[in-house]
C-alpha cells in the first residue's frame, strides 16, 4: 500500500512541477519563434504521454502486487496502442505461435482492451465449464452494434432471460431432432437439386464452394420462412444473400481499432462499421418484405405453422413473462442465415478438399456408400447412421478445421483467476480451439489428416472433453450441432456416392491454405470435376 501511495504522490508532484516550469517558461521567453513553439508543445505533449503511460503501468503493477494477483504472461506493446500494431491477419495460427513463446494461457494489450488467450485443455475447462456463468457473456464488437437487432441476438445477447428465450425458441421449434425430421424433405429437396446441377456439368470444372452454399442457404431459408423468394425487380435473393453473408463474416473477423480504442470508435478508422451496416441494411431490407408477407397470411390458434417465422410471429401476439418483440424475430432470422450458412458450407467444403488429396480415404469412404447404400439407390438420411467411417471423416475435418477457430469471444462478468492468472472483468477471452485440436502432446500426426483417430473413439461434439469441442462448450455452447450434423453427413455422403471427383488440370493439387474469419474458409474456393457413380441416370433427375 505504501508502494503505491509513494508511486501515485511522485506522478502527482512530477506533474505539478512539470507544470509549473511550462507555465514559468512561457510567460517569460521573450524570444519564440513559431516553429520552435510548436515543436515544443508537440515533444512535450508527446513525454506526458508516453511519461503518463508507463506511470500507469506502474501503479497497476503495484496494485497487482498488493492484491498478490498476477496477470498472464505476454508480449511487450506499444505505449497507447499496445500490441495492435504487431497482430497477423491469420490470427487463429499468430495466436498459436504467441502460446508457443509465453504458454497456454497468455495477455494482450490491445489499446485499452485486454485480450487474453487459451490454449490448453485444462485451462479451455475452465473457461467454459469450471467458471461457465462468468464467461458466458460476449464482448460485443463496434460492428455489431451498428443494427440494433444484432446486439440482441443469440450469439450477442448477455447471458440472462432474454438469451434464454431466444436459444430455447430456436432449440424447441426450429432445431430439435422431431422438428429437423419434419423438414427432412427440404433437405431432400435441395441436395437433389444440387446433384442435378452438378450432373448438367458433367466433365466441366464445378465451383463447390458456391454449389454447398446454395445449398444450405435454400434449406436454412425454407425453414424458416418457405424458400428464397424475389425481390423488387425480381432479383434471386440467393445471389445477394451469399454475398451479403461472406462480408458480414469476414467483416466479424476482423481486428477493428474502433473495438480496443472505443475513443475512436466514433472515426470508424478503418470503415468497417459502414461497411457492416451497409450489409445489415440489406438484411432489414429483406427481413422487412418477408415478414410484412408473412403477416398478411396470418396463423389462427390451432393452425399448424408453415414455416418457423409465422410461428414466431404467432408467438409474438402473446404476453409472455419475457416479451418477444420485432427485433427478436429479425435476430433469429440473421442468427440462423449467418450462422448457419457458412459455418456447414465451408466445413463440406474443407472435407472434400481433403478427401480429393487423399485417395485412399476417399475410396474407402465411397466403399462404404456402396455397401450400405448400394449403386442403384440414393442417399437417404435413414443411412447415415451407418456410416462409420463417415461420421469419422466428419470429426477428422472438424479437428483440423473447426469452423469458428478462436469460438466466439467470451467476456468475464467479474474478474476470475484462471490458471493462476487473474483474468480481469471486460477481457476479450479467446479460447484457440484450432491449436488445441493441432496440439501434439494431444494427438498423434496432428496435421495428418487420418480419420481412423476417430474409429472406435468415444469423443462426441457434446462439450464434455477439452481435446475436442469443435463446436464450443458450457451454455454458449452452438445451438445448431444436431443440424449442422445432418447437413453435413447428408450433403458429403450424397456427394461422394453419386460422383467420382478429381481436381480441374489447371488447378494442380487442391490447395488447403486457410483464409482466418470469425469462420475458418479456404483461401480459394474447391473447383473440381465430377464423373457419374450411379447405375442408373434417372437417379440424377
């Protein structure tokens, strides 16, 4: 105590005094030229700064050392601005090698945010499930709070009555397994569609990344409000949707200065926030016409819903202990078309590239398709149940390439030891699921892709082992996991059972290089050739 007494009196008289001698000075030079004036002010102004900087610094650590609390180890920064200056694009692998130097669990000073980063098991239990309700807050960016329903959805909301209206909604009505069998011939639908496309292109080289997409995009859109309408002008809404969706997502992943020096944030420096609400201005455009039609239609009491916004809409008219309201139903609608779009997409995405690079893999799993599916059949979801290997695959892909690579940021309601280290209230926790998942004092060959780590293994999606959790754990835990799943097994396996597959000759070997997001895509997109597997064309139709 006497430390920090004696630190914050010498900063106070060392002010003064600095003070006092600017003020003697000016009043009595009877000689300054202009320049001489200004670069004056401009070295004095600058060792205040800089002077008042590490003052501070000085009485934290004195605090720190009084309250017998330390804070994780970590890289120096600048004075103001911290360790912005030196973060890489790819934050997911900078984050990574950072842990490599100071540890599992290390500090950032990201101007005034602190950041802190996990990358252990031990330390990622903690978090999420030793300490779950005071990290089960967000550390909302600047950019999400540019549309006022974006601040109030799921993925943003603060943990408490209204995220648990809005999650337990989603989870009854949209995402349960009887709710995900009902809306099966969606799926059917537009895998199908799909395969037909895919088909009309036989020999010529196919953009995957756009067909899987669509895909998904249709089905998520069917559920929730019937299909992909037109627009005014009669403009596929698909098209704009899937570009509106990849910049919302990049935009999220970005380091965004407005974030770590909220002084700024009014600047919007870097012009993200305009950019992003240019975006979200899109959304509302859409949700807007969507809903007015929805509304003229109208549901009675006893009438079955047609699709998950007319449902929400009929909820909306009824009092309920927690009200929902207009902004919570757009807040839905965005959660689930931009977390449930690319996230599915991209994961097909990454296993199918992987699986063009290994062809043994690949035979293996078409193997199996033959067996339990048969040559004169298609995939049906009663299948994939069956498919072992598969399902396999599926968790291998997620290892190596989990969709959200850092989760989604948590943020301590109170300050909490983790670890040993004090991890002060407001940090932007990051837990590096994506070195964890490529540690190898965890697994074995950990950049290999061998889907046989998975064979006879009890690691599940659930949460529960800290090896594993490509979806998060604790109550923030991903809603979606059940359709994300499905998707992804019905999609893959129809993919692979209907065609034989090869990269385009100009593309060479299929390159794996990862592009960082809020969600992990390739840095290109997969261009293939398909051939037809099945024995009969009719089931191409």
């Amino acid at each position: 105590m006497v430390q920090m007494i004696t630190v914050a009196g010498f900063v106070n008289n060392l002010f003064c005094f600095l003070a006092v001698l600017w003020t003697w000075w000016w009043e009595n030079s009877n000689y300054k030229p202009r320049f001489i004036t200004q670069a004056l002010v401009i070295l004095f102004t600058a060792a205040l700064v800089i002077f008042w900087y590490y003052m501070r610094r000085l009485i934290e650590s004195s605090k720190t050392v009084l309250q017998q609390h330390t804070s994780p180890p970590g890289p120096r920064g600048l004075p103001l601005v911290g360790n912005l200056p030196f973060l890489d694009a790819e934050l997911h692998t900078h984050f990574a090698d950072l842990a490599q130097t100071y540890g599992p669990i290390l500090k950032l000073h990201l101007g005034n945010k602190v950041a802190i980063v996990v990358s252990s098991p031990s330390l990622a239990k903690e978090v999420l499930k030793d300490h779950d309700i005071t990290f089960a807050n967000r550390d909302v960016p600047a950019v999400a709070k540019t549309v006022e329903y974006v601040s109030c959805n799921i993925v943003s909301s603060p943990y408490g009555a209204h995220w648990r209206m809005l999650r337990r909604l989603c989870v009854a009505h949209m995402l349960s397994s009887t709710s995900l069998d009902t809306v099966y011939p969606l799926r059917k639908r537009e895998v199908q569609r799909m395969v037909g496309e895919i088909y009309g292109n036989i020999g010529l080289p196919v953009n995957l990344s756009d067909q899987l997409f669509l895909t998904i995009l249709n089905v998520i859109t069917s559920m929730l409000w019937g299909g992909m309408l037109k627009g005014e002008g009669e403009i596929d809404l698909g098209a704009e949707f899937r570009h509106v969706v990849s910049e919302i997502t990049e935009l999220l992943g970005k380091p965004n200065l407005s974030d770590f020096i909220p002084c700024l944030a009014w600047l919007d420096l870097q012009g993200i926030q305009s950019q992003i609400k240019k975006l979200f201005l899109k959304f509302d455009r859409i949700f807007n016409s969507i809903i007015e039609q929805r509304l003229k239609m109208g549901i009675k009491d006893g009438e079955e819903s047609k699709d998950f916004l007319q449902l929400l809409l009929h909820l909306q008219e009824k009092q309920t202990k927690t009200r929902l309201t207009m902004l919570h139903i757009k807040a839905i609608l965005m959660d689930m078309v931009v977390g449930g779009t690319e996230t599915t997409s991209n994961t097909v995405e990454w296993a199918m590239a992987e699986l063009m690079n290994n062809d043994e893999i690949m035979q293996r799993a078409q193997e199996e398709l033959e067996i339990i599916v048969g040559k004169d059949s298609r995939v049906e979801e009663i299948h994939l149940p069956r498919l072992h290997f598969l399902n396999a695959v599926m968790k291998e892909v997620l290892r190596l390439h989990p969709a959200l690579p850092l989760l989604v940021p948590h943020c301590p309601s109170s300050s909490c030891k983790i670890g040993g280290y004090m991890v002060p209230k407001g940090a932007r926790v990051f837990v590096n699921v994506w070195a964890i998942h490529r540690d190898p004092s965890i697994w074995e060959k950990p950049l290999d892709f061998n889907p046989e780590r998975f064979l006879n293994c009890e690691r599940d999606f659930g949460g529960n082992n800290f090896n594993y959790f490509p979806f998060g754990s604790g109550r923030r835990i991903c809603a979606g996991i059940s359709m994300a799943e499905r998707m992804f097994m019905y999609e893959l396996a129809t993919l692979l059972h209907s065609f034989s597959w090869k990269v385009a000759e100009r593309y060479g070997k299929v390159d794996l290089k990862e592009k960082f997001g809020i969600v992990l895509k390739k840095a290109t997109p997969l261009i293939a050739v398909a051939t037809p597997r099945l024995s009969n064309p009719a089931l191409y139709e």
